[in-house]
C-alpha cells in the first residue's frame, strides 16, 4: 500500500496534518453566516465563525448573510459587520428579486461598502426564478459594467440555475465574473462547458465536493486547477473538512495552491 498524502514529507497535507494550517493564506470563497429556519447551526455568529476561520488560517471568508437571503435583513447591515472583522470578512452583497427597489439602493451603496463589498450572490433555484429572468437583469448589468463576480448558487439539474441557463448568462454578460457555486453539481458536463464556452469569466467554486472523491481530480482534469475557487458554504460545512479535502486530492500541490490561495489573489488582487 503507498503512503497516504499526509504522511509524505514536504507535502502541503503533511503541513496541514502537523500543524493545522498552511504556509500560505486560504480564500474561502463561499461563506453565510446568520441563523436558518431549517437547521441548528452552533457556529453561525460573527465572533464563533471568525474564531474558527482563523484557527484554519483562512484569511478573507466572501460570504452573504442568511438573513439578507430570506429577506429580512438588508446589505447595509452585513456591512457594519464587516467593518468589525475588516481584516477578515468580505461581503457579497445578497440580490433578492422578490425587492427590485431593495436592490437599486444597495447597488448604489456598493461602492460606500469598499472594500468589503466584493462582489454579488445570486440564489436562483431557491426562489425559483431563472437566472434568464429579467428580475435578475439590472444586478446582472451592474456587475458587468464593473467587472464584478456573483457569486450563483448553481445546481446541475436546476431549471433556474442549471447548465443551459449559466451559460446564456455567461455568455450574456461577458465581463461579470461568474463563479459557479457547488461547480454545477452534477452536471459536470456542463461545468466544463461554462468554462470553455465563455469569455474567461468562468470559475468553478467547489462548496460540497470535497465530501465526495475524486470530484476534485475530475474537475481539475476537465478544467485545469486555474478555474476552480475553494468555498465551503461555513456554517454549513467546515473549514478543515473542505480544506483536508482539497489537500486530499490526488492533484499535484501546485493544483492546491492554486485552488486555495492563487485563483482568489488573480481575480481580485493580491490586497483585497
Ligand atoms: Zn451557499
């Protein structure tokens, strides 16, 4: 039997393994935060997530607030909470269709809530409304006028947030950058395609593939390590479990410094 990863010297695992972090800082590029009405989440507050983040070493969590996307709580708010980790928590700001004028005011504001505003989230499939849907259209203007990512949560079998619909978006919108919550799960076909078939603006976020093997190689295979974004969806899931899968992987270290840490640093510059 070989050696498993993280008893091979010199590797990024063994690092991980010894000393529970990495010598390089870690992006978690899909993050909530808040309580939710379907599940007890111990670890959702500010302090306890920050506490653990940083006992990962992650270095920024981009993340949109629970509450933000039930529409009970606006950007503003998730703001002034930012502002109380400002070295930590970055936001994206939760576009809810249901609030077209909920939306032009905190498109807006984007630009008060430098820099910890970064970007967009999207949840078509939760609100079941297409993200062709013309609701979705002056957030989908605005970030590509600014070059800005959203965040999707995308799912393979969805008819809002599916294969077909991301790519006329993508293609649609050729400067936002698109980075496809949960990779398309399921649809790997199609995650290769937004990639290939788009501008450059595609990346693949790997929220609940780590829990799965051989996910991560076969994505890696399909798209080149370049286009893929570490996240975790933290409350839901756990920093060391996604990071111990990324470093589990059977890819080169090269691939897991670039998923971890490099990819987040070319798109959004290495202060940010
Ligand atoms: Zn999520």
């Amino acid at each position: 039997m070989s050696t498993p990863i993280w008893k091979q010297p010199g590797t990024l695992a063994e690092q991980f393994w010894k000393n529970g972090k990495l010598d390089f800082p870690v992006y978690d590029m899909h993050g909530h935060m808040g309580s939710h009405y379907a599940i007890h989440f111990y670890r959702h507050t500010p302090e306890l997530m920050a506490e653990h983040l940083r006992k990962a070493g992650v270095k920024h969590l981009a993340f949109s607030h629970h509450h933000v996307i039930m529409g009970d709580m606006r950007n503003a708010a998730v703001a002034e909470i930012c502002k109380r980790f400002p070295d930590l928590y970055r936001m994206y700001v939760g576009i809810v269709p249901a609030f077209p004028e909920n939306i032009k005011e905190d498109l807006a504001m984007f630009d008060q809530w430098t820099p910890y505003a970064i970007g967009l989230k999207f949840l078509p499939d939760y609100y079941r409304i297409p993200v062709t849907d013309k609701r979705w259209e002056p957030a989908l203007k605005f970030a590509d006028e600014r070059k800005l990512p959203i965040l999707v949560h995308t799912w393979g079998s969805s008819q809002y947030d599916g294969g077909p619909v991301m790519l006329e978006v993508a293609q649609k919108y050729p400067n936002a950058k698109f980075f496809l919550g949960h990779s398309l799960y399921g649809n790997w076909e199609y995650a290769e395609r937004l990639v290939k078939e788009t501008n450059n603006n595609v990346w693949l976020e790997l929220t609940a593939i780590p829990g799965e093997r051989k996910n991560i190689e076969m994505l890696v295979e399909k798209v080149g390590s370049e286009r893929i974004l570490f996240g975790t969806d933290l409350p839901w899931f756990d920093e060391f479990q996604g990071i111990g899968g990324v470093l589990s992987a059977d890819i080169s270290d090269d691939d897991k410094r670039n998923i971890l840490c490099r990819n987040a640093e070319t798109i959004l510059g290495k202060d940010w």
